[in-house]
C-alpha cells in the first residue's frame, strides 16, 4: 500500500509498504478521505515532542473510510462499515477520561501523532481506541469527505459548548480560515443574528462570505474596533472567538467585546508567545467571561456526525483542494498557501 511518512520537519515520503496487520482486538480501516490540519503543517515544520528523533510517522488526524478487516474479538464492527476515526484516545481511567474528556487525558495517544495517521491508504486502530469508542459508524448520507472534516467542526462545537451562542447574538471571528470557517457554520446554526469575520486575506474572506459570514473586514487595511463598532452601534461583540494563533488578536479581543461578552481563546500560541498581555480591567469592567477550548470530547465528535448528516452545514463546501495520496505534499503546501480551505487527500474510489 501506499504511505506517506514524516521523517523530520520538511520531510514527506511517499513509500510503498505492506498493509498493516492486526490483533483479534483491533480494527483495519481502509482510509477514503483525510483532510490536512494546521497541527499537521505546524508538525510538518516544527516537529512534535510524541514523534521522537529519529522515528518516521504517518501524519493526519482528520480521517474516514470503511472497515477493511475487524479481528476476530471485537464486536460490533463489520467488513464495510462507514467510519470515521476521532484522534484523541485517552488512557480511560484517569479523571479527565472518566468525566468524558477524553481530549484532556494527560497520557493520550493520536492518530497522526503518536500513532499512525491517515495519509495512507490503510491504518491499523488499536485494541485501546476501538474499546474506548474511537471508531464511529457514519449515516449513509454522509460523504467520506464530510466525515473527516468533522473532526475540525467538533472542536468548534466544543467551542459553542462552552460560548452558549443565542438567537439574536452577535458573533465576532477573528480569523477566515477553515476552522473559522466552521465557527461560522456553528454559529449559524445557534442563531446569530449576526456574524462579523476579520482576517488579513482577502482571498480568505471571499470565500467565507459565502459560507454563511454577514460581514467581513479586512483588519490590515481597515480598523476592526471602528468596523465593530459600526456593526453594533458602539455595543461590541457578544461573542468573541480567536481562531487563529497571533498574541495582539487575543489583546484585542477584550475590547471587542460587549459588556458581559464571551471569549474564546480557540487559537493556541507558537511556542515563545504563551505570555500574552491583558487589560484585566475590562475583563473585571464589563464582566467578561474569557475562557479556551482545545480539540473535542467523543459526545463533541458524534453530536458533529448528527449534524453534518442533517445536512444543516455543508462541510463539504470547505473541501477546495482535493489530492491523491501521492499528492500528499502538494496538499500541504496548498493548505500552507491558504489560497483557498481545507486540503483533502482523497483516495482512489472513494
């Protein structure tokens, strides 16, 4: 079969290696779509501390396929079925695990990370995420291509989670790229009335203006706090999300916000620009609520299914850049350009 490792920053190889073979408790997936994540690029360029020196792995983490082989000790899991794979497998006893949050287990594995991923056309999943609920049969309805992008979508629902979004609230995204383009998505569907996003790509907001975005301001050419403050006549934003990785929009974000807005730190920081600096005088002020989110629960990912398959959100309107496997570099550069969303590695058939 067909693989693509990363063997160190830059460093993509496509090799033909055996199929993988499984356990009586394990499962064999036949990829069909895996979609590349920011955390896959910034991997791809920096590293990551569970892919040691020296060791090669198949990145991706956004993936779906069918069941091409299930070990003669698993139930309820046939040749054929439909599914799609959440990353995250946490240990299943410590007390994030056991409270549902499996995201937050400090000794967890990933597909893409510390496992195998899904740029390659078969991957094994391991008797720990099958028995923790990591496998997840896919509605008839929904494309291989939706499935996977449903993993971003649920680290943006995890997001609304926490946020509440309300009808009549309005809505401020601070970047246009896919996930804030599934912010938007979420957002629609919790009944913003209105929906500002910012970002410094025109290309970018072009595309998520018809994606369901109201306004779109171009923050390099234009003054966002004079553009919000126009949308909302001088009142801010209710809800306020950062959904990308640059310290000043987290600053910034304070005073975009109404009196008792919410904020959501969605974007991490690189390593080196963690110590951010608030006015903690508008957080105590205007009784702001400032909270983060990071990646998804089980119940996040299944709710995501539920919805994607309702047909209410078109994830598949995200994917505009499709690529074969031995394409796979050319998918990460183009999701690297952000000349238009999400890259997504299609296999053959699929």
């Amino acid at each position: 079969m067909k693989s693509v490792y990363y063997y160190g920053p830059g460093d993509l190889r496509l090799e033909h290696v055996d199929k993988p073979q499984i356990g009586g408790d394990e499962v064999l997936v036949r990829v069909r779509a895996c979609a590349v994540c920011g955390t896959d690029l910034r991997i791809n360029k920096f590293g990551h501390f569970k892919i040691p020196a020296g060791a090669k792995r198949v990145l991706g983490h956004e993936l779906a396929g069918e069941i091409a082989a299930v070990g003669e000790s698993v139930e309820g899991y046939s040749v054929g079925d439909r599914v799609a794979i959440p990353p995250n497998v946490g240990c299943g006893s410590c007390e994030m695990c056991i409270s549902g949050f499996n995201q937050m287990c400090p000794d967890y594995e990933a597909f893409g990370v510390s496992w195998d991923g899904g740029f390659q056309e078969y991957v094994r999943i391991p008797a720990s995420a099958v028995a923790r609920g990591n496998v997840v049969k896919l509605p008839d309805r929904l494309s291989f291509v939706e499935a996977a992008i449903c993993e971003p979508f649920s680290c943006t629902y995890n997001s609304w989670r926490l946020l509440r979004t309300s009808p009549g609230d309005t809505v401020l995204i601070i970047g246009a790229g896919p996930i804030g383009a599934c912010h938007v998505m979420v957002n629609r569907l919790a009944g913003a009335a209105k929906i500002i996003v910012a970002d410094v790509s025109d290309t970018r907001l072009k595309e998520i203006a018809g994606l369901g975005a109201d306004i779109v301001v171009n923050s390099a050419g234009s003054d966002l706090a004079e553009a919000v403050a126009k949308e909302t006549s001088g009142r801010g934003c209710d809800v306020v999300i950062t959904a990308c990785s640059v310290p000043e929009v987290q600053a910034q974000a304070l005073g975009l916000a109404a009196v008792h807005g919410r904020i959501n730190f969605f974007g991490g920081m690189p390593s080196g620009k963690e110590n951010v600096t608030l006015n903690t005088n508008l957080i105590h002020y205007k009784e702001l609520v400032v909270l983060g989110t990071t990646g998804s629960t089980l119940s996040d990912f299944h709710k995501s299914i539920e919805i994607a398959a309702s047909g209410r959100v078109n994830l598949g309107a995200l994917a505009t850049g499709r690529f074969s496997i031995g394409q796979t570099a050319d998918a990460f550069a183009y999701a690297a350009s952000g000349s238009g969303m999400k890259a997504v590695v299609v296999m053959e058939g699929a």
